[in-house]
C-alpha cells in the first residue's frame, strides 16, 4: 500500500508481541497481507423477526465484498432489532426506544474491543437508523451508513395500503364500518415482502435525515429494499469507507450543526416523523453537537412542507423513488437556499457537489409540490410549550385542519385503559384524552401509541378527540395528537397532576399546551403526589434509571446531562 490507511488495526501487525492477536485473526481466514489493510466492520441488523430487517444479510454481503475490492479486510458482525409494527400496542413496545441505545451500544463495543478501522452499518426498522448513527458518532471512526429500504405498499381494492391501514382498519371494524373478512384481507395484503414500512414513518424520516446529513451515499435513502440497486448501493458504502479512510474524513467532519440543520430541513419539507426531533437530539448529543428541541421551532418557521407522503399525504416512498428520490427533492431545496451545500458527506465531497450532476425531479410528477405552492408554508413538526409541558411537547400537524382544540381531561395511567374507553365509546367528541406514565422512565421506554391513535382515526374521531401522552407516536400516527410532553409524568411533570375534567388546550399557531389549572392548585397537588415505583429489572430497568428527558432525546449516557 502507498499509504497506510490502518488506524487501530496497526497494532496487530507490528512487533512479536502481537503474534496472539494475529492468530486470532489467522482463524478467521486473514493472511500476512491483510495485516497490512485496514479493518472493516460491517454492522448487520438481519433478522427474521421483522420484514424491515429479513434482506438485510445479502445487503451487508454485498458491502462486504466493496469494502474487500476497495482495499479493506471487511468482517460481518450482528446486532438486534425489534418490530415496532409487532410491539405496538402490546407490553413488547416499552422495548422499541431502548432497543435504539442497545443498537448503539453493541457496535460501538464490536468496534472497539475489535479495533475496527471503519464501519459500515445497514439498518431497516425504525431503532436501527439513530442507533447505527449514534454508534457511529461513537465510535469514532470512518464510517457509512446504509438504509434497508423501504416496503413496497400492498393493495386492496385497487388502493395502495400500508400496516396504517391495518391499525385504522380495527377502528372502523370497532366502528361497524367493515366486516370481520374485509379486515382480514387488509391485513393479509398490507405488507407484501421485505423492507421497512413505505409512509413518511421513522424509519424512511430518518434515512432521509441520514442522507441529508451526508451519512449516507447520494441517493441511496430512497431506494426500496427489494430492488438490484440496494445492493449496489452496500457494495459502494463499503467502497466508499476506503476512501473516507484516504482522505481522513471522520463522522465528526460530517455531523456538524449545519449538517444537523439539514437533516432537519428534509424532514420538515417531506412531513417526517415526529420521532425525528428524540432521535436527530440524541445523535446530536452523541456526536457532542449544540442541538437543542428550541431548533426545531427554529427550523420549522422557514421550511415549507412539500411532500403529499402517508400518513397526512396520498404517496408513499416507492412513489417519491420513482419520481427522483430524496436527492432530487434536495437539489430543490439546495436551489431554493434551503441546504447548507457546503457541508461534507461519505463521498468525501459537499451537499452542494453531490448534487451538481443529481437528476431533477420528474416532470409532471405530484409526489412533491412546488416550493412555492406547498402544502403548507411552514414545516409540520411543532414543539409546544406551556404548563402543561414546559420543556416541551411534540406534535405533527400536517394535514390537521383544527388549530386549537380545548377540552375536558379523560385522564388514564395505562395504554391499556385508554384503549378499553375508546373501544367501549366512552370517549366523546371534544374530550381531550390523556395517556401518562408512558415516558422514558415511567413506560418504561417510551412506548408508541400507534395502535390506539389509529382506532380513533378509524372511528372518525381523529381530529375530533385530543390525544395527548408522555409516550411516543408512531411515524404512521396522523390527526390530532401530541406526545414527548416533558418532563413526564414519572419524574414529576405536570402532566401527572392533571386531573379528569380539567380543561386541557392545544393551539398550534401559539406553540401551546396548556391545562387551566392555577400554579397554586398545582402546587396543592403537587403536595399529594408520590411517583410510582422505577421499574429496576433487566434492560428496562437499566434504562428507566440512567435515560434522560426526552426533550433532550432520551440519552442513556452522561455526557452534559
């Protein structure tokens, strides 16, 4: 090699006193020249658990053999993942958010009890994304992130459906709406093979953030998981950390505030998950980034949201592929002054050079609308402050026509009586319904509440009904709800005083969520109020004890907590 591209790899190559190191690794079939090579890890999320993540064994294959053609001795090593999809609306979603910093511990310790040189990570379901992005700020070495891809939609009756649809269909089953069969066949068509779920959910938000970041190749976000060039895609990430290893370009070169500010520009611009403030906070956070929840109301006054992307929208990922992919949608923005274009990326040149030669998007086509004829003139994701959360709140409001919404408290401490009301037709139009003890500490794990938004929506009452919570929604979750409150209700935020019957307001043009409640009735109940027990079992318990607010992103280490 004309340049050694070895950064902790070296150590096993120099001195006698390295011999058992390299027989170590003789056993896995390396030769006396491979020590002189870089290492490469490639971070595998396969497994059989979810269709986000089943192709993901030949994705890293593929990058393997890149990294191998590029110079570099590439090793396959496995993570977990969960199903958001499978959990929701069970006990197994408390797993979902600490499944993410599980994801990101495993990598990081493979990288470095390894001493691995560069990493490429592929990730499909919703925790895989941070937690690969986190492990990567980590770790701190050259590295690559790759997206499974996302599902193809099913169809029913002739219209693309998704696992939203499935959600809505029990409510309007509930309702009457559709008989038993039909809700079968939604739910028998809904997800036709691999890939991770085709809205604008988390897991698409966030590949889309990964590549306006610059963490992931040009183009590569939006390609769906079953299609040849997803492969091609892994095959050139693994090329593509060679030559970050060239060029010395680190992933604290690439994950700046600007960068950061990107990522959040794409997600407001194609209507992203709410999920997306928790997760771009927490990778922040690990790569020591000054990012605060206040920057995304920032933010959201100056990007337009342009995407008609489910859940508030018509088209899903596939659509926005085949019309140009998130690259294109970015060269738009960048033309418009909305991208900072001189940021690095994995390829080693800027946003701005990436995108000089990137295809526009397709003539004709109505997956993104024009930036001067949005769908909404500013960005969709809110952050709401007020008595009622003054660290803030989270809320989506694409596609909600009402603004403000004042109502009594229907005031439950579990999911699952929340569910049982609203199944039972106890739930009024107007009533504002409220799910706490469901945060980071109190879930444990901030569970989605997914499955019981949905019912609502499929009843018709999504918009009618407030839903607000502590817990986390779902990408695929849409009409009037609000989550992330902080503090939560288990540290002792205001949530956990609110009583049945309060009157409770949400108004998304004043950025508020507020109970009318006096600071000297809160304080009385303050008074009588214990926290419940913190969960200490297991990794839940781990997690309950050492998460932080999630308006900070609900982070599990200590740096500048």
């Amino acid at each position: 090699m004309e340049k050694d591209l070895r950064i902790n790899s070296k150590v096993f190559s120099e001195g006698p006193m390295k011999a058992p190191n390299r027989a170590m690794l003789r056993a896995v079939g390396l030769n006396d020249e491979d020590f002189k090579k870089p290492m490469i890890g490639i971070a595998s999320t396969w497994s059989e658990v979810t269709p986000c993540n089943i192709h993901i064994h030949d994705l890293a294959v593929s990058a393997k053999k890149g990294a191998r053609e590029a110079g570099g001795v590439p090793f396959i090593f496995n993570t977990i993942t969960v199903s958001d999809g499978i959990s929701m609306g069970t006990e197994g979603m408390r797993y979902s958010l600490p499944s993410r910093d599980v994801i990101a511990d495993s990598i990081e310790t493979v990288v470095g009890a390894e001493s691995l040189d560069g990493l490429v990570a592929i990730g499909g379901c919703d925790k895989n994304i941070p937690g690969c992005l986190i492990a990567i700020a980590n770790s701190e070495v050259p590295a690559v992130f790759v997206y499974g891809g996302t599902i193809s939609p099913g169809v029913h009756d002739g219209q693309n459906i998704d696992i939203v649809s499935v959600f809505e269909g029990v409510g309007r089953h509930n309702n009457g709406d559709i008989p038993t069969e039909e809700l079968r066949q939604i739910e028998c068509r809904a997800c036709p093979g691999a890939g991770s779920c085709g809205g604008m959910y988390t897991a698409n938000t966030m590949a889309s953030a990964a590549e306006a970041m610059g963490m992931s190749l040009p183009g590569s976000s939006s390609n769906p998981a079953e299609a040849e060039v997803k492969l091609k895609d892994c095959a050139a990430a693994g090329a593509a950390v060679y030559g970050l290893l060239e060029k010395g370009i680190y992933p604290k070169d690439i994950m700046t505030k600007e960068a950061f500010e990107n990522a959040i520009t794409v997600v407001m611009a194609l209507g992203g998950s709410t999920n997306a403030i928790l997760h771009l906070l927490s990778i922040a956070h690990a790569v020591e980034v000054d990012l605060t929840i206040d920057d995304f109301n920032r933010m959201q006054e100056k990007v337009p949201h342009i995407a008609d992307l489910k859940p508030s929208g018509k088209y899903v990922m596939e659509d926005l592929h085949r019309v140009g992919g998130v690259q294109a949608v970015m060269k738009l923005l960048l033309k418009e002054g909305y991208l900072h274009g001189n940021c690095m990326t994995v390829t080693g040149k800027t946003v701005a050079e990436n995108l000089q030669d990137a295809p526009d998007l397709t003539e004709g086509q109505q997956v993104i609308m024009p930036i001067d004829n949005p769908k909404r003139k500013d960005g969709p994701l809110i952050v709401l402050k007020g008595n009622l959360s003054p660290a803030g709140a989270v809320a989506k409001v694409s596609g909600v026509k009402v603004k403000r919404h004042t109502g009594p408290a229907r005031v439950f401490n579990t999911e699952k009586e929340a569910t049982a009301a609203v199944m039972a037709n106890e739930i009024n139009d107007g009533d504002v319904l409220v799910i706490r003890y469901v945060g980071p500490k109190g879930g444990p794990g901030m569970p989605e509440m997914l499955s019981i938004s949905a019912i609502l929506v499929g009843k018709g009452k999504g918009e009618s009904v407030a839903l607000l919570t502590d817990g986390r929604f779902s990408g695929g979750t849409h009409g009037l709800v609000v989550g992330h409150i902080a503090p939560e209700a288990q540290a002792g935020g205001p949530i956990a005083l609110v009583q049945e019957g309060d009157q409770v307001t949400i108004d998304s043009d004043k950025r508020e969520i507020s109970m009318d409640v006096s600071d000297a009735e809160l304080e009385e109940r303050r008074k009588n109020w214990t926290a419940p027990p913190l969960y200490r079992k297991g990794v839940l318990g781990k997690y309950a004890h050492n998460v932080s607010c999630s308006s900070k992103g609900a982070v599990t280490d200590f740096l500048d907590r």
